[in-house]
C-alpha cells in the first residue's frame, strides 16, 4: 500500500513539473529562440507560442512588432534612397559635417569637386579640403550656430565658388553639424563682368565723340574770327564724329534687337555665289582704295542655302569691313565657300596683320579690340564680330577664327543647311 502511494505520489510530481515546464518554462524558452532567430535577422517560421494566453499574446504582439519593425526599415531604405538620388542629382556639391567636422554625407558633385571618389561617412575634413578658406566659414557656422557665405576659389582654380553654410541645430540652438552647399557662380561672375565692361565701354565710346561735340562748338559759339577753311575742318571732324556715332548706335541697336526674344529670321532660298558676287560689288571703292584683290571661291554647282538673306548680307560686310580695315596695300582677300557634311561654312580669309594667340579666343566678344588704338583709328566699334556671331547662332550655327600675327585671319561662319538635306 506505502509503494502504491509514493508511487501515485511521484506520477503527481511528475505531471505537474511537466505541466509547469510547459505551462510556464517552454513559453520563455520558445522567447528566447523567436528573439535569437530575429536578432540574426532571420525569418521565423511561426510565432505561437505554446502555453497559456498570455503567452500567446506575446508572440502575437512580438510578430506585429517585428512587421511593424520591417515595414519601418523599406520606408527608411526608400527615403534614404529617394534623399541618395536627389543629392546625386544636384549639380551642386554637398556636403554634410558634425559637430567634429567628420564627413557625415556627401554628393557625387562634390566629390568630383575635390577629385575623391567615394568619400567614406567619418572622413575628417581635413583630410578632403585643406583651403582655409573654405574650412573658415563652416568653422564659424559650427562655433556661432549662424549660416555663413563665403565666396572661394575652386580646387583647379577655374571656377569660382559661393559656399552657404547652414548649422543642424538643437532644441538648446546649439550646432550638432553643417550642411554646406558648394555653388559654381563662375557664369554669374563673367555676366556680371562682362556688363561691366559693357558699360564701360559704351562710355568710353561716347564720351570720345561727345567731348568733341562739345569743344568744337564752344570753340564755334566763343570764336568769332575763324576763317572759312577753320570752320570748314570743325564740321568736318563733327562730320566724322557724328557718323561714328550714328554707326555705333546702328551697332548697338542691332545686337540688342539679335540678342532679345523678338529676334526671327526670315528664311528664303539663297544661291551664294550670285548672292556674294552681288554684295561684293559694292566694295569694290573700298578695295580699290587700297590696292586690294578679292577672290570668290565658291564652285558653280554649290547647294542652295536656306537663310536669312539680310542678315546674311550684314555679315559678309561686317566680315569684309574687318578684311579690309587690317589688310596691307596690294594685299589680297579670299572668300571661300564649301558644305562638308550638309553644313555651309563660309570663310574671309585675308593676308593682313593677323591677330596674337592670347586675343584669339576673346575678338567674338562685344567691344574686344586687340589693338584698341589701330581700330579706333579706323573707325571700328568693336561691335562687328559680335554681331556675326549672333546671326550664326540664330541661324543654328556657329562661328569659329585662326590667325597668325603678321600672316594674316581667317574667320569661319558654320551654319546648317536644311535645304540640302
């Protein structure tokens, strides 16, 4: 009877230490496998718990965690990927620093900036850009938890840089970091210096003519005795004035119509070799004034050319006026004509006193004169190839110029020729 007693008694100890291994011990251990297989960022294949309610309950709640914990890291995944794109597709650099100056972000613009590629999060600063002044100013955004502007000099000293630095703030105003964007102002600076130029030259192009206005006709109101021949050399030095004036004016008028959005062109069928032969015959006072030899190379079976007539017109004179101004006595001027790969290029070709290596690129730019007093002294206003090339780009096209200094310039208008498509 005693065995059959502690026997009943051990099958009881036995079956609650069962039932409380799995009432209360399985539950947690089954936890502790769920929560190692997520850590290791594996995917469980079930959440249910065995044991009572409560448990269940909390492999449920763990289960709609972990969803919730997921769906959390695509979002995040998509808007750090979305933020990736839009800093890649800024021109401008960027760049992002925290409170120790360590590269936290960066942008392909920048990195090319700087000639380094990838730049790591964590990077110093130091370690990327050793100008003092660009480190300066977003020094002084970290420090003073104020934005800065600063205007550098880029890397391979072409450009020019305008540096915003904005400072990431805390809820107490201090600076956590510094977003700074690296903006190229280099067409902004060249705008504005060309204005400036314009301006300037202008002036200076009026003031010339204007002050001898003013002291010729002081010089008629004030003297009563000039003879016939004194009065006579007044208006005509007036005379020559006031038409270098009327042609700057006519000058300035026609590059700012080219230049505006009201420009159009007015496009008929042109045969170049007639139509050249008919606006060269007009110079022909002005060649003969200096002994001067124009050639026309154009062949008899040339394409029709589809362009503005007039305005093609005021190129071959502003080309031509040129030609003539800078040749020498008894020298010779070539035009030519050719249409290599369906454009039209036309060439004025002179043998004249040619135009230096370090002028070259500049003489398509308004009032550029490589030598300012040999063209005042024949009239030019600094205006012509400007001109010219305005009506190539008008067209389409472009305008393109080699010389050597004493051998003489050849200057090319390249325009596209959908007529002979």
């Amino acid at each position: 009877m005693l065995w059959w007693i502690v026997g009943i008694g051990l099958l009881i100890v036995i079956a609650a230490a069962f039932y409380l291994q799995r009432l209360w011990l399985r539950p947690w251990q089954e936890l502790e496998h769920l929560l190692t297989r997520i850590g290791r960022g594996e995917q469980p294949r079930t959440f249910l718990l065995v044991g009572p309610a409560p448990a269940r309950r909390v492999g449920l709640a763990l289960e709609q965690l972990l969803v919730r914990q997921r769906e959390l890291d695509r979002q995040v995944s998509q808007d750090t990927a979305e933020v990736r794109a839009v800093f890649s597709a800024l021109t401008d650099g960027l760049l992002m620093v925290d409170s120790t100056q360590r590269i936290l972000i960066c942008n392909p613009a920048f990195e090319k900036l700087y000639d380094k590629s990838p730049i790591t999060a964590g990077t110093p600063l130091l370690d990327i850009i050793r100008d003092s002044d660009v480190i300066e100013p977003i020094r002084e955004a970290l420090d003073q938890a104020k934005a800065r502007v600063a205007e550098v000099t880029a890397p391979d000293r072409k450009k020019q840089l305008q540096i915003t630095a904005v400072p990431i703030t805390d809820q107490n105003g201090k600076a956590s970091g510094v977003v700074a964007l690296f903006h190229d102002i280099s067409r902004l600076k060249q705008t504005d210096e060309i204005r400036r130029d314009f301006v300037a030259n202008v002036s200076h192009e009026l003031r010339t003519p204007l002050s001898i206005f003013h002291g010729n006709l002081e010089t008629l109101l004030e003297a009563g005795d000039l003879d016939e021949n004194e009065t006579r050399h007044i208006y005509e030095v007036m005379k020559r004035h006031s038409d270098r004036l009327k042609l700057l004016v006519n000058d300035l008028l026609s590059l700012a119509h080219l230049e505006s959005k009201a420009a159009n062109l007015q496009l008929d069928e042109i045969k170049l070799r007639e139509f050249l032969e008919a606006v060269t015959r007009d110079w022909a006072k002005r060649l003969a004034g200096k002994n001067l030899w124009l050639e026309l190379e154009v062949p008899d079976d040339f394409p029709t050319l589809r362009a503005d007539e007039r305005r093609l017109e005021e190129v071959v004179h502003n080309l031509l006026d040129n030609a003539v101004k800078y040749s020498h006595q008894n020298g010779r001027i070539l035009i030519q004509a050719g249409a290599p790969d369906q454009d039209v290029v036309l060439s004025v070709c002179d043998e004249g006193i040619g135009i230096a290596a370090t002028d070259l690129p500049r003489i398509f730019e308004r009032f550029y004169r490589a030598d300012r007093a040999r063209s005042r002294e024949l009239g030019g206003t600094g205006l012509g190839l400007s001109i010219v090339k305005h009506i190539a780009q008008l067209h389409g096209g472009r305008v393109e110029a080699e010389s050597a200094v004493g051998q003489g310039t050849t200057i090319r208008v390249i325009l596209p020729n959908p007529a002979a498509n």
